[in-house]
C-alpha cells in the first residue's frame, strides 16, 4: 500500500472512533481536526476571556482583544490587525467575519497604495449572525442584534436589530427584567 | 530539524502526492484532510441515505436526517438541535448552513433566556444554492430553487425560486416531461 | 490511553508550538493544517501565477487560470469546470465563491437534466470582496471592486463598484497617476 493510501485508512479508522465517541458525548460530528484540538485551549492561546472558545478551523489575524463566555463558531475570520475588540457574552455565529484592514484600494490600484486598516468595536452581549461580515471602522453598541447574512458598513446604536445587504436597523432588543425581545419597525415586515 | 518543521515537510509531501493523483482521477484540488477521507463514509456514518456525500469540513450538530442522492457542499453547516429533515436528490451548495436553533435572545438577555429551537424540513430535489442561510422554523416545498446567498426567513412553497436577503418568491420552477426551467416574474429582472 | 486520546495530546503539543512560532513570525494564529502547509507552494502546484498563494482550505474544482500576485484567502471556492481565467494582481477575499457550473436544473429535474457550465473572466487587479459569489457566465473588468457579500450575476465593466444581493453598480473606481478612489453615485448614499 501506498504512503498515501496508508494515510487514507488511518485518518478513517481515527475518525470513525472519535465520531462515534463525539456522537454521543455532545450529540454532534465535527471535521476530524475540529474533533482533535480543543476549542477552550485555542481561546486561552490566543488570550481571550474565561470560558471564551474557538473553532479550529477560525482564522485569527493580529491580536484581537477578545472578553468572556463568548462562542466562536466555525468559517469565522477575526482580524484584528487594525484593532478588534469583542466585549463579553457574544456570539459570532457560523461564518461570520470582521474585518479592521481593507486591501481593495490596494489591489485596483496596483499595489501603489497600501493597506487601509480601521479599529471595530463590538460591546458587550451582541449577536453577530451567522454569514454577517463587519467591515472596518463599526461600532456595536451592546445588547445588539446583526441579522444573518448582515453586511455592516455602519456604526450600529446598543440595542439595535440590524439586517440586510448593506444592513439596515429595522428594530429594537427591548430587555425587560431577565427577559429580552425583539421589536420589529412596522416598515420591516419583510423579515 | 524540529518536531514542527518535520510535521510540516511531512505534510507537504503528502499534499503533493495526494494532489497529483486527485487531479488525474477527479480534476480537483482540495484540503488535504478531504483528499484523506471518503465524503460517501461520512454520510454513511451518519446515517444519511444511500450515494448522499458530505464533505469533512461540514458540521454537523444533533441528528439530521438527509435522504438519498444528497450532495452537501464544503463549509456546510446542518444543525440537527431542533429537528432538521431533508429530503432525496437534494443539492445543499457550498458554504449553505441551515439552522434548527437560535441563541440570540439567549445572547442578549445575559443568558438569563434558553436557546430557541424550530425545526426546518426542506422537501425532494430543492436546491439550496451557495451561501444560502436557512432559518430555524423554515419549511421548503419540492422541487424548489433558493438563490446563492439568499436567506431564508419564511416557508417556501413548492416549485418556487427565492432569492435574496431577505428571501422573496422571484419565479417558479416549471416542470415539463423531463425538462425543468425557470420562470421569472416580470418585476424581478434584476436578477 | 486510547489511540484516539492520543492522537488529540499529540495534535494540541503541535498546535502549541507551531502557532506560537507563527504568532511570533507572521502576527497570526490559523487551523492548524494551514500552519502546516504552505500557501505559495499549493499556488505553484496549481500552475497559478508566480507570487500567487492559496490557502490550503480553499477548494479547487477543474483547472482555473490564475495570474500572478493574486492573494486567495480561506473559504473559497474556485470552480474552473466551466472555464475560469482570473488576471494579474487579483484578491479574492475571505469566503468568496466562484462558479462556473450550475446543477440547480439537474436538481430540481431530478437528474433528468445536466448540469450547466459557463465560463467565468475575471480582469487584472478585481478586488473580489469577502463573501462575494460570482455567478457562472459572469465577466468582470480590470480595476473593479466587488463588495462584500455581493451575489454577481451580470457582468461588470472595468473600473465599476458593484454592491449587493444582486450586486448593482453603485460606484466608479477613479485611478490618478498611482492613486485609486472609489466614487459613489447619488444615489448610492447607503452604503
């Protein structure tokens, strides 16, 4: 058998055990490496908060400051090479990505100019939805809510509900002792 | 030489042997730990049905149920938490991630809320296009078309096409013998 | 201790070292098989352009043409089946998506149907941006941005600024001697 194809049975065996025992230990099947690296180990390397963790498969770019008790979900990128700062309790859904650096003026114009790069903010308890991206310069206001598939190319207000391609506010998080609720505009029944 | 360095050279060799015969059987490149595991097995272990393949880096979360003649993308996520079923002959294209669960007012509200679950239930021969987002509590008819990057936050009725985000109804799939085609509607050439 | 217990002590030992020597190197922290693995040699393999790289997580489909200093990041897909030719100077941002083949009438035909293939043309110095998905058929000038998040489904001149779900011209790219500006129409103030 070849190096290769050696590697190929080895990889299946070692995945088919720790599927199984992933399976019924947390009721969900990962990427082998997913399965292999710890999420919590990844966070404390990289210096976030307590109980923060990553997905192995992020990318991580510079030092993002990074608070506690939040989740990091798979396909995210953090860069933080123009300052990223993430408060505590947030979650950054599957697929998200923030971004402080642009290279688009770069690139057209033939690598004459450089790199933009501008810090983003995210405070405390914001959901940033899956597939979101955030382009460099936002600020999150707490308690936030960044819809799914959100495009945010602008500052968004604590206790925000924004959605949409270039993202838009179409309402509010309205916290009422421990409970929360969305409250939609009447002009955004779309959603 | 370091236990680092030797990992690395290790690596670059396979990659290169695995490459090469992967570009002469099936013309592609990919990830070196997809070139190293079968995406049939993976469905099979997961008990999706027969020729359904699931690419490694798809995560999957609770207990999907996927029928048969499945094809699932790269960067895939299919969250099971809440109730997930997809049908047969369904094509779920890259980077789509389709969710059972949402935690955002569990986010928002200090944790002081629970995590919500709806289940999703996506009908025989839809195709989920690339980057699409499906929302918990979505349920989408045959024979259906939902646009790449659209995202999905209402049901979807039989032999539809939506796109965008959010998604709105665009045009219907038309079925003739054995040919199917597009119809828009007329207010939705600008797609 | 089990093989597979084993097998994540050793992947978190390797973890450890190799991502404090890049940290210390490069300023960053990714997966560790990218760590592993190098991007210019995988551009190389490829027959891509010189200075080229290509993240190891990145998916190639058919024989694409790629020029050189392109910089393709993670989560891409580059589907060359159909005939894909990308310029000099390129970027091809985080999760964006290329197709030049669509199976969506094989799908929903129930395989009665083939698939369908188009070529994609992507000019010198087209900034693609994070998330973007460019839609078969699709040609793209010289010195374009395409924002993130956009879905491409028409063509777009040289020196355009399209944005959006669909994406729509909302701007020129200005080049002056060795500057480039972005300048938004009226009636774009969204963005």
């Amino acid at each position: 058998m070849s190096a290769s194809a050696k590697a190929k049975v080895n990889n299946e065996k070692l995945r088919e055990k720790i599927a199984t025992q992933m399976r019924e230990k947390y009721d969900r099947v990962l990427p082998l490496d997913e399965m292999l690296l710890d999420r919590w180990k990844k966070a404390e390397f990289l210096g976030f908060g307590e109980q923060t963790s990553v997905y192995e498969n992020v990318y991580v770019y510079g030092k993002p400051e990074v608070g506690k008790n939040v989740w990091v979900g798979p396909f995210v990128v953090l860069d933080g090479t123009g300052g990223l700062k993430i408060g505590d309790g947030c979650d950054i859904s599957c697929g998200a990505m923030i971004f402080t650096h642009s290279t688009h003026l770069r690139c057209v114009s033939e690598r004459n100019m450089g790199t933009e790069t501008k810090p983003v903010k995210i405070g405390n308890y914001v959901y940033v939805g899956s597939g979101a991206i955030i382009l460099p310069g936002v600020a999150i206001g707490d308690h936030s809510v960044i819809g799914a598939g959100a495009v945010v190319s602008k500052n968004v207000p604590a206790l925000s509900v924004v959605m949409g391609v270039p993202a838009k506010k179409v309402g509010n998080v309205v916290l009422k002792g421990k409970k929360a609720k969305l409250e939609f505009n009447s002009n955004s029944d779309e959603w």
